[in-house]
C-alpha cells in the first residue's frame, strides 16, 4: 500500500497494521509468547513490545 495522504488514510492503515500483529501474536504458541528475548535487546518479551508501541501512539 502507498503512503496514507490523509489522517482516515493513516488510521485506517494503522488499524490494519494493528490486526495484523494481533493476528500473528494469536498464532504463536502460548509458550513463545511469554518467553523472554535474548540479552541485549531492549525490549524483554511481547509484552514490553506491545507496551512500547502503546506509548508510542500515545504521543
């Protein structure tokens, strides 16, 4: 898809975008969706990432 050139546009792909890692965190097994990243990474699990683009979207 090209860039979104408006707000509706932008919201629209962002929901889009959103479903999609839903959908893909959903087909992981419950095991690797709690399981902990590898040192050095910013983040420590799923739910540090999640928890991340939540506050980002906040801003």
């Amino acid at each position: 898809m090209a860039r979104p050139k408006s707000k509706p546009e932008l919201l629209q792909l962002s929901q889009e975008n959103f479903n999609k890692l839903n959908t893909y965190i959903d087909s992981l097994s419950s095991n690797v969706q709690k399981a902990k990243f590898p040192k050095g990474t910013l983040n420590r699990n799923i739910r540090d990432v999640l928890a991340h683009l939540y506050h980002w979207h906040l801003m």
